[in-house]
C-alpha cells in the first residue's frame, strides 16, 4: 500500500469567476486555508484563489 502523510490535494476557486485549478498542500505546515493570486484564464487578469471545502 502507498504511503498517506500530510501531503492532500485541494481545489482552488476564484473569487471572481468559476475557474478552479487543484494543487497539492502539507496540511501539518499550512493548516489554515490557503490564499494565492494566481492568473484567471477567463478573466485574463490576476485575481484571489481561495482554497476550497
């Protein structure tokens, strides 16, 4: 069996369009919910990425 540390995938919505993008996070270094700025494709332009449920 594979290993299961604190390595999880999480889904990153915009908060400004639909766009979602996953990515991967060490739950024991970041425990709170991440926030980025990232490019949204839809609106073309730097917005939020909020870490979602």
């Amino acid at each position: 069996m594979a290993k299961t540390g604190p390595r999880v995938t999480i889904k990153m919505g915009s908060t400004e369009s639909s766009h979602v993008f996953s990515t991967k996070k060490n739950k024991r270094n970041t425990p709170a919910r991440l926030e980025l700025k990232r490019y949204d494709p839809i609106l073309r332009r730097h917005v939020l990425y909020r870490e979602q449920k």
